[in-house]
C-alpha cells in the first residue's frame, strides 16, 4: 500500500516540511524595550524586524550575544567565544 501522498487539501503530520520558523526570545525583548521607548505599536514594525533578524540582518546585532555566537559558528575556523553574561 505504501505511504500516503498530501492532496494539498489535508495535511499529513508525518510529511516533512520545508518550512524552517524563527524565533529569538532576545529578539522579542529588544524590540519590545523599543517600541516603549518610540511608542510604536505596529504588526509593520514587528514584522520587520523579525524578517530583518530572520534575514541574518538583525537591528540589535552589535548588542545581542546571540547574534555574536551564531555569526562565530558559521565561520570555517574555530573562534573562541567569550562566556561573558
């Protein structure tokens, strides 16, 4: 019999997907500490800047240190990574 196909309508839940999400929780602190200090409340300008991070393009990336450990691990070379907090 095999494995079912997806018809597009029903979706299976074994079906591998080709979509990746996103999500950084730093992310979301940063851009809530600024939205209170612009009084911004906009979907425009979450969205952005989520598209912006999800890009490799992060507004916050000279502050962030996740931005910093995930640029490192990218490179061929090994790179000592500072454990500051």
């Amino acid at each position: 019999m095999g494995t079912p196909k997806s018809n597009g309508i029903v979706e299976l839940v074994d079906e591998k997907s080709s979509d990746r999400g996103f999500f950084c929780i730093k992310l979301v602190g940063y851009i809530t500490e600024e939205m209170n200090r612009i009084s911004e409340s906009s979907f425009d300008f979450w969205h952005q800047r989520f598209m912006e991070a999800k890009g490799g393009a992060c507004a916050y990336r000279n502050i962030c240190p996740n931005y910093a450990r995930t640029v490192a691990m990218r490179r061929k070379e090994p790179v000592q990574l500072s454990l500051n907090f």
